[in-house]
C-alpha cells in the first residue's frame, strides 16, 4: 500500500498522518529495553526510567500467580482472568488507539513472573480480536532456556495465529526479530538498523542452532531443570527459608522471605564462587548455561543449603 504524499511529507514534521498518535500496551514488571518506545513499555524498576521522557502510554497488570500452582489452580485462573480483562478494557477505553501488544513469556526482571499458556493463547486472541499486532519479547526466554527453542512454543498456539513478531537476542549472541507474513512491511528501510542482515551475525547464529540441536542441549535443559526444581522444592519444604519456587526448564526463580535476605544470599554465594542473581523485589534468578547438567546443579544445591544454614534464612 503507498503511502500519500500527506503522510510522507508529515512524518517528517513528527505530525499525523504520518506520525499518527497511537499507543502501545506493554504489563507492569515487564522490561523491553532502554530506547524511547521500548524503554516507554518497559515497566520493572524505576531506575531504568527516572529522568528520560517517554510515551504515555498504557500498561496492565501480568498475573500474580500463587505457588505451588497445584494448590492455587482456582485463584490462579481468576487472576489471568482478571488481568486479560483488563487488557480489554484498556484497549477499548484508553485516549489513544491502542496499535499493538509486547509481552514477555516470562518477565524476568520483574521477577520471573510466570502466566499459564491459556493466559497467553487468549490474549493473542484478543490481539487477533482487536486486529492490533502482538509482539513476543524473547530477548531472554529465546534460544533454549525453558527446554524449547522458543518459550512461546510452550503455549501451543493454534496455527493460524502465531505471534506478529518475535524479538530474540542474549544465547544466540546476535540481536534481531522475525514477523509471519502479514507484518512483513513491503517497503525498504522500514525495519532496520545497523546490523541488520549482517552476514557474520547470521552465521554465527546458524552455528549457535546447529549446536543446540546436535548436541540435544534443549533434552539436557528439560532433565536437568526438572531436577533442579525438584530439588529445590525439596529445600523449600525442609527450611521454609526459599519460596514459591517456579520454572520452565533452567529458567527458574524462587523467593527470600524479604529483599535483605534475597541479598544477603546472592552476596553469600558469590562470594563462595557461585553465581546467582536477583530480579523483581526479593527474587532468585537462575540463568545457568544449555550445557547446565543435574552434576553441575548439584554443586550450586549444595552452596545453596550451605549459604541457607550459615546465614540463618
């Protein structure tokens, strides 16, 4: 579709029709980078945000479920409710249209903040309702860490309604996106930026797939995040001292009872040469390696009993 010679001549006046006043709507605790529009969706620490102007724009709630998710299916269920609610609210009443959605699998810096895969499947249906493009923020769900190459994947979406766009980066060592037919834009230069289509960045990345596959490194994931959560809902069990323990692959999280003690913790353990670090408020993170074995976990349980016991947690 071209463009008239309005909007052409506009847009370069940051004016509509060529720069029309729409909107974007991203979720509370979500991060999307530092950039104007995506640092204006990015919702997790305040310290990302202070003192740099960006969009007015809307955020909803993510679901806060409760752990362990067994026990909680009732509530958990009207939470997602709740919240996808909301994201129609938003989309109906807010002062300027709202032209997409960014959402993260997993929010991670806003402390691994985990929804159901029905949570996600229906708001790509209402993406799908509203006729507003949804975008997948793998920036660090992508490339293997929850025990498939891509964490959306776990959501089973139905074939016709993949996401608009994907945007990956982090374990494949390379940044960038991919789109599904209908948002390829059809003129040149509308995406793009400095490495974009360098052929050294795409080899590389081809390399870092081939690898994964023939070294069966998301099988490895799959085994060794069982155990890990397991074992660590063991200790949750044992000594109160961790909680709501939760994961999808390696890509697991647990809570301290407070941020003193979440820190007091990850200081403790790197200090004996183990490496953990914080997200949200009071939260553990765990990102190891694809080559992350139930051997190599071990060691980083056994620290973890240690530090529980040394510190009194």
């Amino acid at each position: 579709m071209a463009f008239t010679a309005e909007e052409l001549s506009s847009c370069m006046k940051n004016q509509a029709p060529g720069s029309p006043e729409l909107s974007f709507l991203s979720f509370r605790g979500g991060f999307h980078g530092r950039t104007f529009g995506s640092l204006s969706c990015t919702r997790s620490k305040d310290i990302h945000k202070i003192d740099i102007p960006a969009f007015n724009w809307p955020a909803a709630p993510f679901p806060q479920l409760k752990y362990p998710l067994e026990e909680h299916q009732k509530e958990n269920a009207a939470e997602e409710a709740r919240c996808l609610e909301e994201v129609e609210k938003i989309i109906k009443t807010w002062k300027l249209p709202v032209a997409g959605i960014l959402v993260e699998p997993i929010q991670a810096e806003g402390g691994d903040n985990f929804a159901s895969p029905d949570f996600f499947r229906k708001l790509r249906a209402i993406a799908k309702k509203h006729d507003i493009v949804f975008i997948v923020d793998e920036v660090q769900t992508g490339g293997g860490p929850t025990g498939k190459l891509w964490a959306h994947e776990h959501w089973n979406l139905p074939e016709d309604s993949p996401p608009d766009m994907v945007t990956f980066s982090k374990k494949f060592q390379a940044a960038g996106f991919f789109h599904n037919v209908d948002t390829r834009p059809g003129q040149g230069y509308r995406n793009f930026n400095t490495w974009l289509g360098d052929p050294m960045r795409a080899l590389q990345m081809g390399v870092i797939v081939k690898e994964i596959r023939d070294k069966k490194l998301l099988e490895n994931v799959r085994v060794t995040g069982e155990y890990l959560k397991a074992e660590l809902e063991d200790i949750s069990k044992e000594t109160k001292a961790i909680q709501n323990v939760r994961g999808q692959g390696t890509f697991i999280a647990f809570d301290l009872k407070t941020p003193e003690d979440r820190d007091k913790l990850v200081g403790f353990m790197r200090q004996a040469g183990i490496q953990s670090s914080g997200c949200g408020t009071r939260s553990v993170r765990l990102r190891p390696m694809l080559w992350f074995q139930p051997k190599h976990a071990k060691i980083y349980l056994d620290g973890l009993r240690d530090a529980i016991a040394k510190l009194k947690l």
